[in-house]
C-alpha cells in the first residue's frame, strides 16, 4: 500500500462501501487536539524522566499513549469492532519498547475479501497528520506468511506483533500461521538471527569501541539483547528476558546484569531523542559532551567529563556483549545441537573439551585451584582444534574472578604460567582478548583495570585504551607470521631476528596502562613495566628493555614526523638515545604497530616511509659509532657524488648540472636524497627555460607519498597559493621544501596524499592537479587563495588552543617555529599569507596531523637567510598567526 497523499487538518471521512445507502459520517477527528495531546505528552515524558523516574516505565508510557491515539482513530474510521481487519503493533512498539523519536510499526492485517482501502488510506493520513511516523503495512493473513516465509526480517517482526484494535479471529490466524511448526522453526530462525548479527557486527567494524558508536546496531548494542530476546521467544516462547533465569540460561546476577545494560542505553537513546529532536542513535561528538553533563559527570584532574561518560558506555556495551557470547553459544547448544553436546574428551584433570569447546572436568576447578583461571588461555594456546571456551566455563570463569587477589599474582606457578602465554609461539592474541574479556587481565595486572574501556576525546585515538593495547600486541604477532611478510617486509625482517619476543609483547601490553592517572603515562607505565618483570622473574637487563621500550614508545614516531631526519645532527641525537641497534629493532617495531593500532585510517604510506627512513639512518650512525659521527659537509659531499652518477646514468651533462648546483644552498642537498637531488635537476635542466612555470608530478616517492615538484620565478605569496590550491583540491601536504636559487629562482617540493591517504596515480587527477597549480601560480596579484572547502563536521568537537613556540636550529641558521592548533581546510595557505605579510622565508615545513589537532613545524629565516633572533619580530609573528587562525575557526 502506498503512503497516502497527507490531508489538511481533518480527514475525508471514509465512504460506504456495502449496502444501499451510506451512514451518517463521525465529525471529522480534530487533528490538533491530538497534535497537542502527543505532544504535552512527550513533555511530560521529559519531565518524568528528569525526575528520576525509571527508564523502563517511561518506554512503556509512550507506547501507552500511542495506543490509545491509534485506537480511538481506528475506531473512528473502521468503527469500534470490524471483523475484517486489525490494527497490530510489530517490532519494538509491539514489545511496547517506544523512545520519543522511535518509528512505530504497525500492520493492518485484513480479510481477503475486506473492502477498506479507501477507510484505510484516510486513517494512514490522519496518522501522518497529527504528526506520527507511521511505518505501516496492509496484509492478509496469507501475505504474512508468504512476506515471513521469505524474510526473517518480516518474520521477527511479526512475533512481536501485539493487537491493538479490530479482529481477535484475524490476529490469533496469523499468529498460528506463522507459528514455528509451520514457518521459520526455532533451528533456522536461530542460525538466520547468528548469521544477520554477524553481518551486522562485520559492518560495525567488528568492536563495540568506535568513536561515534551506533547504540543499537553496534556489538553489544540494544539490537544483540533484542536478538536474545527474539530467540527466546522463538523457541522457548519466552515473554521476557527473565524467562531465560527459569530455563537455566541465565543467572539472576547476570539477568541484572542484562536489564541494567538495557537501562542505561535505553536512557541515553531516550536523552539522544530528546537532544536531536529526531530518531537518532549514533552518539556522535555533536552530542557526546552535552550527554555527559546532562549524566551528571564533571571533569576530573586527569578524565574529561565525556570521557567518564563514554567510559561508562564501553564498560557497559563490553559487559552485554560477554552476555551476548555466552547466551547464544548456549543457545546453539539446546536449539541446534538439542543438547546433545556428545561425550567429554580429557585434556587434563582439570580441563576437557566436548564438542570442540573447552571446559572445567568440575565446578569446583576453579575454587580448588585457582591457577587455572590462567591454565584456561594456554590450553587454548596449544590446542588451536578448541573453538572456544564452553558458556557454563564462562560464566564460571566470571564467578571465580574474585581468587585473583595478591597471594595469587605472588604464587610462582601463576606468573610462569603468565609468561608461558606470552612465550607461546601460538595464539597469544587470541588468548589476551578472551582475557580481558572475561576480566581475567584486568583482574590479574589491577593497572589494566584502569585502562579498560577508557577513551580518549580525540580523533586520533579511534579505540579505548584497552583495545588499542590489544591490537597492538596483535600487529607485533603478525610480524612474526610468515604468511604476513608481504605486508611491512622490513617489519618481518626485523622480527625475525628479535631475540626475545615476550619482551616486545610486554613492551606493547604496557606501553599505555598509565593512561588517565595523571603525569607521564610514559614514566609511570615504564615502573609498573618494571615491577611487573621483575616480580615475573626476567632479568635485570631484560626488565630495563621492557622499561625503556614503555618509557620511550612515542619517541620514534615524534622524531620522524616532527622533525627534520634528513639533518645529521638529528639522527645522530636519536641514535644516542637508543644506545645499539637491538633497542632499534625492537622500538622501530612497538612504534608501526602503536601508529597502525591508534588509527588505522591514519596510517599511510608516507608515515611508513618516514619511520623507515629513520630506522635505516639511525641504524647506519650506530654501526658507524656513536663516538665517530658523520660530518655535514662530509654527508652533502657523499650526496652530490651519488646525484652526479644518476644523472649521468639517464644522459645528463655534468658540466650543466654544476652550474646549476652552483646556485642552489648547501640545504637543498641536504634535505633532500640523492635521488630526489637528480630527479629535480633532471627536469630543470630538460625544461624549456621560456616555459615556466614548471610544474611536475611524480606519483609515488620512496618517501610514500606523490611529488609535486615546482620550478618558477620566485614571489612571495608562492607558497600560500600553491598550499590553497592543493588543499582546494583535496590534497594533504605531507612535506614541503621550498628553497630559492642564488638567481631568484623557486625550487619547491610537496609531497602529498589524497583524503584516502594514497599517492597520487591517476593520470588525469595528476594532469587536474598540474593545470590548476600552473594557472594559479601564473595568475597576477598578491592576494592569496580562500579555500572554500568547510571544516568537517568531527573537527568542530574539539576546542584545540592555537599555540606558536619558537625554538633556535643554530647549526642550520635557521629558526624553528612549531605550530599546534586546530585542523581545518586552507590551514597551510593562511600561515604561508603571514609568513608573506611578515616577511618570513619559508625553507622546510613538516606537516603532521594528529586527530583533530596539527602539529606542524616550520623551519623559516628572514628574507636575508639569516636566523629570527628579535623577540619583537618573533611576538609580532606569533600574534598574526594566532589572530588569523583562531579568526578563521570563528567564522567556520
């Protein structure tokens, strides 16, 4: 049935459509009394549910008042009892489950020989008129079987249909039409609902801790508690979850459990509703804020607000989704396998498996020896046939938690078997997850506790710090898996020849556990590291690794994106931090494996490059001696030479490539390797020097990104231009190197990604990108280019300060200047406007972008090549950056 056309403040009243003379119509229903009544009843909701009143009650109210309002229009359209048709709740208004903003699905169930169109559509308006979002169907009672017969989707809603009004005879036939012993027997709804939640959960991203997560659809979202409850009633015709308590699959405890994680996402859907005015149950950053002072959290020292909030959320959501585990593996058990598990196979005295899952011989293992809390993880370690841990072992697992107390960490077999896992060849991720999962991690290191389901209100961190810990020590087994060698080559190369890799793996499980406790989680992670191996019983020297591994874990990744590593000084610097090349190895790979596990998205091919690079240069200085460090002069002298042969190997004239050279600063031979070096005199020597500019496109680097080399007359609002019209584009400025010849000539580099992170390959996007830089660079005027482009909606979250500090490059006779603020469109092309109206030259620029917030550095002399040392000129520069920026962030 089509959605009718809407009618003004009343409906046409519906003609007769049997007998000879049509009856007197009821006076129209008056549409905004209704309107009003829905609507100071939804008030009224809000102040009941400001009042305290619970959740529960509140759902079932709006489901109340709806019912009525839907009746007594079916009435007035249908008349008080027609035998050919009924009005049926489905879906969660048929449960009775209605927040504010909630759809509510109806079915009109009618008669075969029911001759009510013209009634019905009269009613559908009237429901849109007063203001209901109606999602409604007509069928008969054979439609329904044919629509459910086809579609468990259909089928789920029809068994939560309820009646509202019309036929009892009609309803009670669809009921047992569509019962199990006809269509959709418990076995096949079971394995549909399994199969449609896998679906969903791979959707989703497979974690229930997104940063903007869906609560309903999300893993551990109100639709896996539904999909419990649907089940039950499927097979055990269960009216409620309680039900399940009587049938033995759940404990009062967890039954609590269960309600209290519906409850509070049922009060924050019912609060998004409310806020958004509309169905919306995507907590998103827009409201994430609001939500949690409206849930009564306060900032704390060292935990925002919406980070309590959100932590309680996760907590919450991780909670139902061990539920959700256990209950359909439960499921599985009495629907498929009719609880024919078949017979127990030994394993050891404490421990068996049946029918591929693990379980307890007793339920006393646990009380009698309690080390088997831990027994559990490696078994599933050496026996990789196990699919799983049995439900009934779970749920034991869970009770007995409470035995991992301080003389159970001290007990000797406890922590050998600890680092049994850990020494493990296989399974260790598999066996860590299942560990917090169960809140055996958190229960045996009290520090993890802290950290489980925390975030962070930021958009580099896409996962709670227990999660991202997790996946790191993920990422570091992959390195070591043969199969995955394709995947980061020199990760693999490295791995193979890590010593010990338990220690690696205690580096990354400890790497953040002081998150949120105030001070350096560095500092602090590295001692709880250190008490933790030595009460483990490693050696000092082993400790001290796993301790500085902690202490220095972001140390790596600041160095190559925040700082100029093609400068000797600053590797070598590096390389004394690190001491020998075994602390290289194995820093270089916590460091990919934290980038990848922070956020996958953010990880590119130039961030790859960059931490290759300097794990190849720090890798030449320690083997070259930390106490015989290579000269500048020495490394440009070594450079020119290499440049020089790969010239002349693609037929270039030495004798023009001097010449050239000869204009260039010694910083362009420096800065740049001696591929890069011939590549760009290449083009600028095979150019005509009456075309310019010169702009060429080379697609992927050795640096991971696209070049985007410029060869032009010189002029000062150069690089604003060039920055505006990439960004305009869609481009990401990863580096730039600007330099100007002896003769007034630009010699600028950019290296860029696409908003997806990729190079640049395609032939005409890179012809696009060539004719829009060469038109705007050849276009008069100084006034640089606006980007139009908006700032995106997840940027507008994040109150991030503007903050300029300078520092001194005194061997390089330059000045320093790092800028953190806000990510928007245009960013690069408005510093560049101030760096002309100042008067500032711009050599070097590395860009890194850390969620929401940049953290650029800008390497810049005066216009004379000489170092910014005037705290005057430095101030005023500062106060024009800032006031720019931060006036930009006000009009977006």
């Amino acid at each position: 049935m089509t959605q009718p056309t809407r009618t003004e403040d009343h409906a046409t009243p519906a003609p007769h459509t049997s007998g000879a003379a049509p009856p007197v119509a009821p006076p129209p229903p008056p549409i905004a009394t209704y309107k009003s009544r829905l609507k100071s009843g939804c008030n009224d909701l809000y102040h009941q549910f400001d009042l305290g009143i619970p959740i529960a009650a509140l759902v079932r109210e709006r489901s109340d008042l709806i019912d009525a309002v839907l009746c007594e229009l079916w009435e007035h359209h249908l008349g008080p009892n027609p035998e050919e048709a009924a009005l049926i709740a489905v879906g969660g208004y048929g449960r009775q489950e209605l927040q504010p903003a909630s759809d509510i699905d109806i079915l009109i169930l009618m008669a075969p020989d029911a001759e009510l169109t013209r009634p019905l559509e009269q009613l559908v308006t009237c429901f849109w008129d007063i203001g209901l979002e109606i999602g409604h169907s007509v069928r008969t009672v054979a439609d329904c079987v044919s629509e459910a017969s086809n579609d468990v989707t259909v089928m789920t809603n029809l068994l939560e249909a309820r009646l509202l009004s019309g036929s009892e005879t009609l309803f009670q036939e669809m009921r047992a039409a569509t019962a199990p012993e006809h269509i959709w027997d418990s076995e096949r709804f079971f394995a549909a609902k399994a199969a449609e939640q896998r679906a969903r959960w791979h959707k989703y991203g497979e974690t229930a801790y997104n940063l903007e997560p869906n609560i309903k659809e999300n893993p551990g979202g109100l639709r896996d508690i539904q999909m419990i409850g649907w089940v039950a009633k499927r097979h055990f015709d269960a009216e409620t979850l309680h039900d399940l308590v009587g049938h033995g699959f759940l404990t009062e405890h967890e039954h609590q459990a269960l309600v209290g994680g519906q409850t509070l996402l049922w009060r924050i859907r019912f609060s998004l509703h409310r806020l958004t005015g509309r169905r919306e149950d995507r907590l998103l950053f827009d409201y994430q804020r609001t939500l949690a002072k409206q849930f009564g959290f306060c900032d704390g020292a060292n935990n925002l607000a919406v980070e309590q909030f959100m932590q309680q959320y996760y907590r919450t959501v991780q909670e139902l989704n061990r539920l959700n585990e256990m209950l359909l593996q439960l499921f599985r058990e009495a629907i498929l396998l009719h609880d024919d598990v078949g017979p127990p196979v030994p394993i050891n005295k404490r421990f068996q498996s049946r029918s591929g899952y693990l379980e307890v011989t007793s339920p006393s293992v646990f009380r009698r020896y309690p080390i088997a809390l831990l027994e559990v993880f490696h078994i599933l370690q050496t026996r990789p046939e196990l699919e799983g841990v049995r439900a009934s072992t779970i749920r034991l697992i869970r009770e007995n938690r409470h035995r991992i107390d301080d003389d159970f960490r001290a007990d000797l077999r406890a922590r050998s078997l600890f680092m049994e896992i850990f020494r493990e060849s296989n399974g260790l991720t598999h066996a860590i997850r299942r560990m917090n999962r169960y809140g055996v991690l958190a229960a045996y290191i009290p520090a993890f506790a802290n950290i489980v389901g925390r975030m962070q209100y930021d958009l580099l961190h896409v996962y709670t710090v227990d999660e991202h810990t997790l996946t790191l020590v993920r990422n570091l087994r992959r390195f070591t898996i043969p199969k995955h060698d394709d995947e980061f080559p020199l990760c693999s190369a490295v791995g193979r020849r890590i010593p010990k890799l338990e220690l690696l793996y205690l580096g990354g499980l400890f790497h953040d556990i002081a998150k949120g406790r105030g001070g350096d989680h560095s500092t602090l992670g590295a001692r709880d590291a250190w008490d933790f191996c030595r009460l483990h019983g490693l050696s000092e020297f082993d400790s001290r690794l796993v301790a500085w591994l902690v202490e220095h874990h972001l140390v790596m990744s600041m160095t190559a994106q925040r700082k100029d590593i093609s400068d000797p000084e600053v590797v070598q610097s590096f390389a004394e931090l690190i001491g020998d090349p075994n602390r290289l190895d194995y820093l270089y790979l916590l460091t990919v494996a934290d980038a990848r596990a922070t956020n996958p998205e953010r990880w590119n091919s130039w961030i790859d490059a960059l931490l290759r690079e300097l794990y190849y240069a720090t890798r030449r200085a320690l083997l070259r001696g930390l106490d015989n460090p290579q000269a500048q002069d020495e490394l440009i002298s070594q450079k020119q030479a290499e440049s020089m042969r790969l010239v002349a190997r693609y037929g270039g004239d030495p004798s023009a490539c001097n010449a050239l050279w000869l204009k260039f600063s010694l910083d362009f031979f420096l800065h740049n390797s001696p591929d890069e070096i011939a590549w760009q005199t290449r083009q600028i020597l095979s150019a005509d020097p009456t075309h310019q500019p010169l702009v060429v496109i080379r697609p992927v680097t050795a640096r991971g990104g696209t070049e985007i080399f410029i060869y032009t007359r010189d002029r000062a609002n150069l690089f604003a231009r060039t920055t505006a019209t990439l960004d305009q584009m869609g481009l990401d400025v990863m580096d730039a190197r600007v330099m100007t010849t002896d003769d007034g000539m630009a010699v600028n580099s950019y290296q860029v990604l696409d908003q997806d992170g990729e190079p640049v390959e395609n032939e005409l996007h890179m012809e696009e990108i060539r004719s829009n830089l060469t038109a705007s660079i050849m276009e008069q005027g100084e006034s640089p280019i606006r980007v139009a482009r908006t700032v995106p909606r997840r940027l507008r979250h994040f109150p991030i300060e503007t903050r300029i500090n300078f520092s001194a490059d005194e061997p390089n006779h330059r000045t320093i200047m790092r800028l953190t603020t806000l990510d928007r469109p245009g960013l690069l092309a408005e510093v560049g406007a101030v760096f002309q109206q100042c008067g500032i030259r711009l050599q070097n620029a590395k860009i890194a972008t850390v969620g929401a917030e940049v953290d650029d550095v800008f390497f810049i002399t005066t216009e004379d090549d000489t170092p910014i040392t005037c705290e005057t000129a430095l101030a005023c520069l500062r106060r024009e950056i800032h006031d720019r920026l931060e006036g930009q962030t006000k009009q977006s």
